[in-house]
C-alpha cells in the first residue's frame, strides 16, 4: 500500500530524498495495515488496537507472544510510517536497522525512526518488556516544537538504535512504560497529550546513554565507511554506481573499498548490492509494481538481470519471494 504524507518535520533525522519522493516511489505500511501485510496470522496485532493505535500505541512483549505465532519470524523487511522502539527487561530479540543487525538485551532499548527498512528476526521464548509506536503528531499538535525530535542521535536515520541503561533508569523506564500501556487502555479515554509528555520524559532519560555505532578498523575507514553508507541510504533509488559515492566523498573506487571492506567486513559493491537487494524485497512485499517495474526501480532494465540478481542472493525467484507465507 501506498499513503501520501507530509514529511517535512523529518528535517535531518531522515535523508533528505525521502521527503521529496513521490508515494509511488517509496512503499510505506500505514499502522492500519502493519500487522496484516507482514504475516498471514498478523502476529496477534488486532489484539493490541485501540482508538489510538494510529498515532501511539503500547503493548507488553508477553501480551504480544501469547498472541504472535513463531514460525512467522522472521519478518519480512518493511518500511512503516511511523516511529517505534522495544524495550526489553527480560530475555532477547534480534532486530534491523538497514542492513545493520542488532541483538537486544536486559536493560536495552532499541529506537527505529519512521521509514527506516526494519525486521525483526527472532525473539526469545523468556522475552519480557514493552513495544511502543508512535506518530510525531502527536508532539506537534499542540506542545511542542518541530525541532523536538531532532536532538534525540537515537531517533536519526543513521543513529546508533541501542541505547543501554543502568538498573536505576531502567527501573524509572519501566515504571513511566507501564503508566503508558495504562493510559493506554483507557482507550475512548486515552489522553494523547499525556502519552507524548510520557515518551519525551523516557528520551531525555535515556539519552544520556546514547553511544555511537562502533566498527573496527582505523577512524578514517570508518568515517568512510558510515559516510558511504550514510549516502546509500539517502540516495539508493537514484545512484547504484560505487563511483558516484567515491566521487562524492572525493575518493578513489578502490580507497573506498578499502575503507568499506576495513569496517564492515564486505567490499563497497557487495554492501551496495545488499541495499538494492533489500529495496527490492520491500518493493516485493509492499508494492503492486510488477517484476519489469521492480527491476527498473533498482537499476536492473532487463528483468532477466533482476531475476538472476534476486536469484543468486536469495536462492528463489522475485515472485517466489512476493507469494511465500
């Protein structure tokens, strides 16, 4: 499904070429059909709905895998409209930013700006702690300002997502998540005012324990690395050439490569491949472009390039990926 939004709030939390992209070019799942267009069981979603749900909604882990089936995970990658973050007290859930893998434990939070490309891939039978999404409406209506969001580094499209807390602010997190999901349920009742007043107090609690990501290798590979990733993702529709992101940093292809393959393990052409790969799976699954259209979308013109490309990554074809359960 498609929506048309107004996405000019997101300023530098998201890449810029996100805000000027038409919807038809950047499939985003609505909340109404979050839940429905990931699984066929919908993971127990409808369980969780209120009035609210469109703009904040809370939930308990255990409430969610008493409803959620497990051989559904892991979940598709999708792109939502929408901010959400989990926070674990118990157990562990492995989750993704891009292409960015993340293991959740005790005491952690994990923070997904709206659009981001995310799935998560697994969680713990033992799991406890709370899941919680919310729309930036609700800070803008009537309270706060645009900028609000901004100096949260957790909450930035290239941030570090994990943000781990001591005993006495986890504590203090739980206790003002749980006046949430209380609020919450109040449903016809739920002040929405009060729920974004709560939210901001946890970000300013916990964002003196924001840190930023960590990657081996020397600090100029690194810099590199997270810029030519920073790129990518701002510009993956529009630039599938390692040259153009080396011209851009004021490089040559093979200093890059260098500096990609230092930090992250893989050659700057194979992490763009996997940025174009993972597109492709969202556009699969959120789209009602054909293959052909697919293929053009992520710089593949002849389809049999796609169909080979997709192949060879996957082990399954492009509609084998679109029809699977």
């Amino acid at each position: 499904m498609y929506i048309d939004v107004d996405l000019s709030w997101r300023q530098t939390t998201v890449p810029a070429n996100l805000k000027t992209m038409k919807s038809t070019e950047v499939p985003v799942l609505s909340v109404e059909n979050y839940g429905l267009q990931l699984s066929t069981g919908s993971m127990g979603w409808n369980n969780f709905r209120y009035k609210t749900v469109n703009t904040f909604h809370v939930n308990t882990i255990q409430d969610y895998l008493n409803f959620s089936r497990r051989e559904e995970f892991p979940l598709p990658p999708h792109r939502k409209e929408i901010f959400d973050f989990i926070f674990l007290t118990k157990g562990s859930t492995e989750r993704t930013k891009g292409l960015d893998e993340f293991t959740l434990t005790k005491n952690q939070i994990f923070f997904l700006p709206a659009y981001q490309i995310t799935t998560m891939r697994s969680m713990s039978e033992d799991a406890e702690g709370f899941y919680c999404h919310f729309h930036p409406d609700i800070f803008f209506k009537k309270l706060f300002q645009k900028e609000l969001l901004h100096q949260f580094n957790f909450l930035h499209f290239t941030g570090n997502p994990i943000v781990e807390l001591d005993k006495k602010t986890s504590v203090f997190a739980e206790v003002l998540l749980k006046k949430l999901l209380d609020e919450y349920r109040r449903d016809e009742e739920c002040d929405v005012n009060l729920a974004a007043s709560t939210i901001l107090t946890l970000f300013f609690a916990v964002s003196k324990f924001s840190q930023p990501i960590e990657h081996s290798g020397g600090n100029a590979a690194n810099r590199i690395a997270n810029e030519y990733k920073s790129l990518l993702q701002k510009n993956i529709y529009d630039r599938k050439k390692v040259g153009y992101y080396a011209d851009q940093l004021s490089i040559s292809p093979e200093h890059l490569n260098r500096s990609v393959k230092s930090a992250f393990g893989k050659t700057a052409h194979e992490y763009l491949d996997e940025m174009v790969l993972l597109e492709a799976k969202v556009l699969l699954r959120q789209s009602t472009l054909n293959v052909s259209e697919i293929a053009y979308k992520i710089g593949k013109e002849n389809p049999g390039d796609f169909i080979r490309f997709f192949k060879s990554k996957t082990g399954i074809t492009p509609k084998q990926y679109r029809n699977a359960v």
